[in-house]
C-alpha cells in the first residue's frame, strides 16, 4: 500500500470515507456502505443511521492522516469526541482509531478493517 505522503488528495479522501466507514461497521453499528457514501458525499442522511458518529470517524481519520500524530494527546482527543457524540462502543473504535493513528506516524495506511 502507497504511504500517507505519496496520496493524491482525491485518494486519501476515498481512504478516509472507506475507512470510516468500516471501522463502524466492524464496531457493529449499522451503516452500509452505500448510504454513508452518499451522506459523506452529497450530504444526504437517511434517519435511522449514527452520522454524527461517521462525521466523527471520519474528522479523527482525517487529523491523523494530516498530521501523524500517534501522540497520549491525540488520542485522548479521538477518545473525548467519541464520547461527546454519544458513542455505545468507544473502545472498539478507538483500538481502530488507535491502530490507525500508529500507523500514520509511520507514514503508513493502516488497511481498511473488514
């Protein structure tokens, strides 16, 4: 996989959508695929689904990709919005968030969770 640095914007936003969008799958919140792409693209909700909590998935993905930072202040930061937002299952997500975060710091893509 292509390191952080060597993205187009275009292909970091389409791994960040993605992303985010898996990690909430795999923390067992619905959210299919189709209908968070079209949220997160064309800002369409559909009720029912936790778009606050993919708007703060994918804000945590995008501030770790852009800055690297796999920092104690960084993270707590990750773990407060979640919270804030009303997460059920703040430590399955931030173990993601996390895992994400350690690789940034490395330059690295962390692959997305299936």
């Amino acid at each position: 996989m292509k390191k952080i640095s060597e993205l187009t914007p275009a292909e970091r936003d389409d791994y960040v959508c993605r992303q985010s969008i898996a990690v909430l799958q795999v923390c067992g919140y619905d959210m299919p695929e189709d209908v968070a792409l079209d949220y997160l693209l064309d800002s369409e909700s559909v009720p029912g689904y936790r778009f606050d909590l993919l708007d703060c998935v994918f804000n945590c993905i995008a501030f770790t990709l852009q800055h690297k930072r796999d920092d104690a202040e960084a993270k707590e930061a990750m773990e407060n919005l979640l919270q804030e937002a009303g997460a059920e299952h703040v430590h399955r997500l931030t173990d993601h968030l996390f895992r994400i975060a350690e690789s940034a710091a490395r330059d690295e893509l962390e692959t997305i969770v299936c």
